[in-house]
C-alpha cells in the first residue's frame, strides 16, 4: 500500500482529517536526485539532519513550495551556514540555541517556525530537553521575537513494543496540552513517528510523520 494510503486510513481509525497530517520526507543520506524524484512524486517537506550535507545537497535550490524541516541536532556555530537553507528547526532543545538562533535572525528580519524536541522516552543516549526542561525552554523561545514556537517533535526509542510507543506519542501530546495551557501558546504542530511506527503516531494524534526508509529504502 501507498504511504500516503496508510496515512489515510491511519487517521480515518481515529476519525482525524488525514490532511492535518504531513510526510515529512526524510531524504537524509539520500542525493538530490532523490529529492528531486519525491518532489515529483507530490512529497514537498524534506528532513535532514547534516548542515554539510544540506549546504550541498541544495546549493541549487528546490521549487518554492518545497520546504526543508532540519531534524539533527545543531550546533550553535554552524547556525549561520544552516539557517539560509531552512524553513523550520524541529529540533530546538535547549536555551543556548534559542539565543544564537535569535542573535542570527533579528538581522535579517526573519521569524523561523521552531519545535521543540523533547526527550519523552527518557533514554540518556536520546537528544532533546527533558519533559522537566521544556517549559521553561518554550519560555525562552516565545520571548524570542524571532522565532515562533509551532509544537514539539519528539523521537521514540527503536523497537519498542506497541504499548511503549503510546506512552511515548501520547506523552508528547499531554506535554504539549499542559504547555498550552500554562503559556497560552498555540503548540499545534506534533512530529513524531517515523517508519516503523507512524501508524500509531497518527492514531496518538502526530501532525508530521517523519519517513527516510519508508519512502527511500534502506539508507547505506
Ligand atoms: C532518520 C530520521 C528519521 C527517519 O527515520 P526512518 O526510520 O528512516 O523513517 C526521522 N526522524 C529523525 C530525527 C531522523 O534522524
């Protein structure tokens, strides 16, 4: 069955609207022809994690309507060379980036949508800000003028048992409900799921699904 199928029906068993969900088409690893060819295909949000990779991946720019989501974790001093090539950073985790995302953008006039990646599982090897963390990250990210907080992202362990993934995708949703609350912002956006387990992601309520081998094969 076709991804955007298994979204479809995904979404119908928990009565969502499939369209509030977006493939993010994770074509790290992958070449620009790739890209290219899920452009085609109608895919038109793309996740990378390598700020080299990217820079020449799309030296050459892609149609306007695509967007590029920036999914690895980021040094503050590559911020610069990364910031020209995307559209949003679904992997804000600590306030240190906050302040060197805001220092580079206020120059340039330019609002970048964030969200914030939060490490639900608890696993010490994950990145993201502790659930803990999180408000007063938000915190920071909304006194920031120029960055607009949209949702969080968050990555479940691997292999986990079904069981596992809903706590940790239903996690992530509770978090985001408690966050909108406490500071009025509208957090929308929920990243999560990936391959194995975007099926279950979307019936816990992910508005961005984000699928590398679902999509492209097995990366080498
Ligand atoms: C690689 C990656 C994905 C895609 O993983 P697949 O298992 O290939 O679908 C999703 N999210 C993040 C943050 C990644 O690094």
């Amino acid at each position: 069955m076709h991804l955007r199928d298994r979204v479809i029906r995904a979404a119908a068993r928990v009565d969502r609207d499939p369209d509030t969900v977006t493939i993010v088409a994770v074509s790290k690893g992958f070449s620009r022809s790739a890209v290219d060819a899920a452009y085609d295909a109608g895919f038109r949000v793309f996740g990378e994690n390598r700020v080299q990779e990217i820079r020449e991946k799309y030296a050459l720019p892609c149609p306007t309507d695509a967007q590029i989501h920036f999914i690895g974790s980021l040094q503050t001093n590559k911020v610069a060379q990364l910031l020209p090539f995307i559209h949003l950073l679904e992997t804000l985790d600590r306030p240190e980036l906050v302040r060197s995302l805001q220092r580079h953008l206020e120059p340039q006039d330019r609002v970048l949508p964030v969200m914030l990646q939060v490490n639900i599982s608890g696993e010490t090897q994950k990145s993201g800000a502790s659930p803990q963390a999180a408000l007063t990250l938000l915190e920071e990210a909304i006194s920031a003028p120029n960055l607009s907080p949209v949702g969080l992202m968050t990555m479940a362990p691997l292999n986990a048992d079904e069981a596992t993934l809903r706590s940790v995708f239903g996690g992530l949703r509770t978090l985001r409900d408690e966050l909108q609350e406490r500071t009025g912002q509208a957090l929308l956006s929920l990243s999560m799921g990936m391959s194995n387990d975007f099926e279950i992601a979307i019936e816990e309520g992910a508005t961005h699904v984000r699928l590398g081998r679902a999509l492209f094969g097995e990366r080498s």
